[in-house]
C-alpha cells in the first residue's frame, strides 16, 4: 500500500520565539533533515506542509505545500493542504502519514506499525501513542476523507485534531518508551539541549 509522507511545519514557533523551528540546527543538522532520514525510508513521497515563501526549503529538494486554510488554522489545515496534495499528485496513494517536524527521534517502523493498526481494528485512521499519551499530529489519514476534513476546518472551525478524529473510528497505537521517548518534540529553546544531550549519549 502506498504512502505519502507529510512533514508538518506550518506553525508560528511560538515557543521558540517564532522564526522556522524545523531549520535550527540539532547536532549540527537542520532538525528537519534528521526528520526526513528518518521518515523517507518509509513512505513512497514526501511533501512539506509549510506557509511563507517556500524558497527557504529549496535546498531540501521536497514539493512545499502552503495551508489552504488562512490564518493558521493548526495542524489540521496542513494535514488538509497534504491529503489535497496527494489526491493531485499521488492518486493511487490511499493514505498519508503526517509527522511534527519538531521530533528528531521518531520511530523508523511508524508507518508500518499505523498501517497495521488499521488493519487490525478496521479503523478510518490511526495515531501514534507512548507514555501514556497519545500524539494525534502523527497519525495515518485517509485521502478519502479530505472533504470532510475541509467541512469540520471551513464550517465547522474545528482546530484540534482529536476533535475531528473523535467523529471517526481511530486505532491508536501505542510505541515504547526506551532511552528516550520516539516523540520527544523541540519546542522551546530547552528542548534542544535535551535533544543534543540525547544524541551525544546515542553516539
């Protein structure tokens, strides 16, 4: 089953004092390329949510689609814009697998493991869990379900993901925590000190 991979990086970086999150460097790596090693194995296309003049992604080579929702309307709109992009680009591709870009140690076996999670409860679509908490931005969503996706964005003003998922039947699937949780995400200044302690500790 093919699958498009949606890297999202649509937000404001509130809490990294605005500016591009997904371009500082961790380890002397953009954290967005250490999210697209790790993602890119596993999905048959990529393509970056991310608003503002896409050129200041040029250099990762990957197609940047804006929101089509105004006034960033949250994660949903870019998993909107992903689903619309796919339908366009990828038609035979039923799924996408969208993933924070704010997270350098994502598991390797994510797609698989929502696929399969899928399968197993015959669900509309999965998310992800560990530490008993689940992270609905990295979820597994059918390009079938878009126009309802834009009818709950548009109509309805929904902006938080598990108030859209809660409409339909969602398989979440739970990942372990080992030496560091795989959904460890960079939000504030901090956390990418936690980050490069962890990456020196794996190396």
């Amino acid at each position: 089953m093919k699958v498009v991979g949606l890297l999202l990086a649509g937000g404001q970086s509130r809490r990294m004092g605005g500016g591009d999150k997904a371009l500082r460097l961790l380890g002397g790596i953009p954290l967005l390329e250490r999210v697209i090693e790790r993602l890119r194995p596993q999905v048959d296309a990529l393509v970056l949510n991310a608003n503002g003049d896409a050129a200041r992604f040029a250099k990762f080579g990957l197609p940047v689609v804006s929101d089509s929702v105004p006034d960033f309307a949250g994660p949903l709109a870019g998993v909107l814009a992903g689903l619309d992009w796919t339908a366009a680009y990828y038609p035979d591709s039923p799924f996408v697998v969208s993933v924070a870009t704010d997270a350098p140690f994502l598991p390797t076996d994510l797609v698989a493991r929502l696929v399969e999670g899928i399968e197993r409860e015959r669900s509309d679509l999965a998310c992800a869990a560990s530490g008993g908490r689940s992270h609905p931005v990295f979820g597994l969503w059918p390009v079938q379900l878009r126009e309802d996706l834009r009818r709950a964005v548009i109509e309805d003003g929904i902006r938080k993901v598990d108030q859209w998922t809660a409409r339909h039947r969602l398989a979440t699937v739970p990942f372990a925590v080992r030496r560091v949780d795989p959904f460890f995400n960079a939000n504030r200044p901090e956390d990418f000190a936690a980050a490069e302690a962890l990456l020196k500790a794996a190396g």
